[in-house]
C-alpha cells in the first residue's frame, strides 16, 4: 500500500513539475520529495533537520571548495573575530596544570574593572568548579561568555593570598583585535602586522600609524604572513590610504555578476610613504587582494612566497534557524586582470586541500626556481610594466625561501606539544613581580633580559611531561632559537603580543630581508 502512495507522490510531483515546464522546479520538487518520503516511511525515526543539512553538504560538495555551509552555532563563531568584539568578562587566559589562569585581563574590560588580576586562577564559575576536573578551552568560552549585562560569579585563588577571592563580574562588549603588532625599528621603519581584514581592521591600522608618524616613521612594513582575508571592504579601504584616485583596486566578476570595478577614491593619507608587503603561501583572499593592487599599481614591493590564491567571492545566505550558506558568486580579479584563484576541479575538495603539501614536495617553499609560472598568462603592471604571472596567488617580487635549518626538531616537537608555552606559563606565574619590578618598560627588558638557566630546566621537565624525548645535540645547536622564543612568549605575557613580534622578527628571515631592504 505505501509502495502505491509513494509511487503517486512521485507521479504527482513529476506531472506538476512538468507541467510547469522548469527544469529547475522539477529537480526542486524531486528534492523535496525524497526528504519527504524518508521521513515519512523510512524504517526507524529520522532527524529531519540532520536531513536537510546532510543534503545541503552534499550539494555544495559537488561546487567549489569555498561554498559552505555553517549551523547557527558555527555562523557565530565564524563571524565573531571579524565582526570585532563579542560579549564576555575580557581576559586572556590558558590552562595551567588543569587551572584556568589570567594572563591579562583586557585593559578597562569587566574584569579589570571589579579588580581581577593577572596570575588569578579562576576556580570555580556560578558556584559550579571548573578546576582539576578537565574544563577545556571550548567549556571556558560556554560559561565566560554571554549576553551584554549579564553577571557572572567567579571564585579566583591569587598567589600570595590565602582566601578565595569572589567577584561579580559584568558581562560587556570586548573588542577583538586584528592588529596584533605595530613597533618602529632603529631605522625608523614601521613595523604593522595583522592577521585577518575585519570589520576595524582599517581603523586599527591607522590609528597605530598615526602613533608611529609620532615616533618618526619613514616608511612601512605591512606583515600580511599568515593573514587568512576578511572582508573585501575592509581590503579595499586600506588599499586606499596607498593609492591615487581613480586607481584600481580590484574587480570581480561571475557568470550571474557583472563586473564591478573598486578604485581609489583619492583621499589617502598614505599615498608617498615607501612601503613593502610581506605574504606567505598562507596570506588569503583579502591579503591577497590589496598585495595585488599594491603590486600592479607599481606602488610598493612584496616579498615573502606566493600567496594562497584564494579569490572566489562568496555571498551570504542566511537561513531561517540562523545557519548560513556561503555562496561562491563570483572571482576577483586584481587590477591588470589577474585571477587571484588558483585552479580547483569541482568535487574534488580533498585534493584541493592538498595544494600546500603538494608546493611543499614540489620544493616552491624552498627555491624559487621550483615556482611554476604559467607564462601563457603573462600580465604587464600598470605604470612600470614588470611582467606578472596570474594563475593563483600572488607571486612577490622578491622571493624568500622557508628557512629549513632554523629549528630543530627537538625544538619544533617542544613547540608542537606547547611545552615551550606550558613553561613560560609556570615560571612567569612565579616571577612576574621580580620581572616587571626588575623591567618596568619593553625596551629594558628587550635589550637586557636573558632567559636563565631555571627556565630552561622548567622548559626540558616539561618536555619530558609531554614525552619529548631529550636531545642534548639538538637542544644545543638550537639553543639561541630556543631562548628567543621563550623571551618572546614572556614578553607576550607581561605585555602583548606587539612585543612579541618584535622579538621574534629578529630572526624571520621575511621581515628581515624586508628592512634590509628599505635601509638600502
């Protein structure tokens, strides 16, 4: 009987749809039937919603490798570091044997308001523990985080006092940074980096550039090395502070899109500033569209690898429980009309995904005499007509190999175990009085402070911990690389991460090719 009542929904379905003489409503009906019939006579119970979404997933499968689907949940967390602030108590904190500890509350955030402190454990949320009973990263967001206005109790331990500490805290809007660096080097050159164009990314920016023309900043240096992209809009406005008006940015264009071209409007500030942009094969879509106006434009060098080549725009669809389709809808294309995507086959996501590990073996990373250009897709800059390859990605004008000698692989397992953090943790929970008594300022510890033998043995116990397996050869050959990073991390700590950065460019090979180029 069900076999009869399936066969004439089929029928039904497919006269109606023909009649209607649409193609595309008859793969609509069809679609709508199937998930109709299985959740009507299917053998055991089934989720409809997991349904609809396993199908979703499957056709966005069968496009290209940037059409995605997010539940509400993931659209949340997608959007929030671009979106620049979510809704919390403001601390940076990590997890120290089992505990959850501050590393800085956010300055003038909630917590630094009712007096939280960093070193302060957070023991226990709403009465409820959250320490020694494995509260993960993920738990510490669910409990920390919520709707602006609402208060949440925290009992802290503070090393040096005997009692349990208890707090109200207020929930509030935290801004989240994209800018994670902006220092002047001895030579006057400024130092910007920032890993993601969000929605105040260009602000940011140019209110850290106006501090650094204070300072005497002659020319510039955007780090763009890891950048994953953003927002166009927010590309498009920082390209602009570089470009005269009317000069082109960028354009895109798909088969149901017309072409739409982005300019300069002219009202930069930064128009004459030298500048030089430093990508990686993971600078992404909106790094790689401003590299590319600035490149074509002839208005400043890159250096650093080829970029990721990631250029196909994406629109929103959002659905009606607040989860998102994220359509792919067109390309961009940088001014002289090169494709920033790199080639992909529809379907083949896994082998799409497989693009970095394939430039790897291919040796692209390490010489640059491995890059293969497409030299049928040769294209001429705008004002000094250099020769520029499309193709996907960005090729810089100056190449910098990946340094393959710098780390050890005892090193790199320390770092990779996050036993290196884990010991600066430790031992900046237990000195970071004497440190900042002994280094009230950046500069003087900067200039004076040597990681000490202590924190070394912490680092090679911790190793241990995490069963990394000592090696007294590869521990010595790569001692230096090794001390510069732990100063790094603690400067991270009793600063921010701008102060990282500064120490770690000491040694990127990127960064330091750049500024070896600007001093000449």
């Amino acid at each position: 009987m069900k076999k009869i009542i399936l066969f004439a929904l089929i029928l039904c379905c497919s006269l109606q749809a023909k009649a209607q003489g649409s193609e595309a409503q008859m793969q609509l009906r069809k679609l709508q039937l199937a998930e109709a019939a299985i959740s009507r006579f299917y053998v055991d119970s089934v989720k409809e919603g997991q349904l609809v979404e396993t199908a979703i997933k499957a056709m966005l499968k069968e496009l290209d490798p940037h059409s995605t689907y997010s539940n509400a949940e993931e659209v949340k967390k997608l959007n929030e570091p671009l979106e620049g602030s979510f809704e919390g108590i403001g601390i940076s904190y990590n997890f120290v044997e089992d505990t959850l500890m501050v590393i800085q509350p956010v300055m003038r955030g909630p917590s630094e308001r009712v007096g939280i402190q960093a070193s302060d454990r957070i023991i226990a949320v709403n009465d409820s523990c959250i320490a020694g009973v494995g509260f993960t990263q993920d738990d510490a967001r669910r409990v920390l985080r919520g709707p602006r206005g609402s208060q949440v109790r925290l009992d802290v331990l503070r090393p040096g006092v005997k009692d349990i500490l208890k707090f109200t805290v207020t929930r509030d809007k935290i801004p989240v940074k994209a800018l994670n660096a902006a220092y002047l080097t001895v030579s006057g050159i400024g130092y910007i980096q920032f890993d993601s164009f969000g929605k105040n990314t260009h602000r940011e920016m140019m209110d850290a550039i106006e501090e650094l023309e204070k300072e005497g900043m002659e020319s510039l240096i955007i780090d763009l090395q890891g950048n994953t992209g953003g927002y166009l809009d927010s590309a498009i406005d920082i390209a602009n502070e570089f470009l005269n008006a009317e000069e082109p940015i960028v354009y895109t264009e798909g088969r149901a899109s017309k072409r739409h071209e982005f300019r300069a409007n002219g009202r930069g500030t930064l128009k004459n500033i030298p500048l030089t942009i430093l990508v990686d094969q993971e600078s992404a879509s909106a790094a790689e569209i401003l590299a590319g106006a600035i490149q074509d434009n002839d208005r400043g060098t890159i250096i650093g690898r080829r970029t990721y080549g990631k250029g196909l725009v994406q629109r929103p669809v959002e659905l009606l429980d607040g989860s998102m389709i994220r359509l792919t809808i067109a390309r961009y294309y940088t001014p002289t009309g090169r494709c920033i995507q790199k080639p992909y086959v529809k379907g083949k996501k896994e082998d799409y995904s497989m693009d970095l590990l394939h430039r790897i073996q291919s040796g692209e990373l390490y010489n640059e005499d491995s890059v293969k250009l497409d030299k049928t897709l040769a294209y001429q800059t705008l004002k000094d007509k250099r020769t520029v390859y499309g193709g996907g990605g960005i090729m810089p004008d100056f190449f910098v190999p990946i340094d393959t000698t710098q780390y050890t692989r005892y090193h790199n397992q320390l770092a990779a175990t996050s036993a290196i953090t884990k010991a600066t943790l430790k031992y900046i929970d237990r000195h970071r009085e004497e440190l900042t008594q002994k280094y009230p300022k950046f500069n003087d510890f900067f200039a004076h402070y040597e990681v000490g033998q202590d924190l070394l043995d912490m680092l090679i116990a911790e190793g241990k911990a995490q069963k990394v397996e000592f090696n007294e050869e590869e521990y010595k050959k790569g001692l230096p690389e090794i001390k510069l990073q732990l100063k790094a991390l603690l400067a991270r700590d009793l600063w921010d991460t701008s102060e990282y950065f500064q120490i770690m460019n000491t040694i990127n090979p990127v960064v330091k090719k750049a500024i070896e180029m600007m001093e000449e």
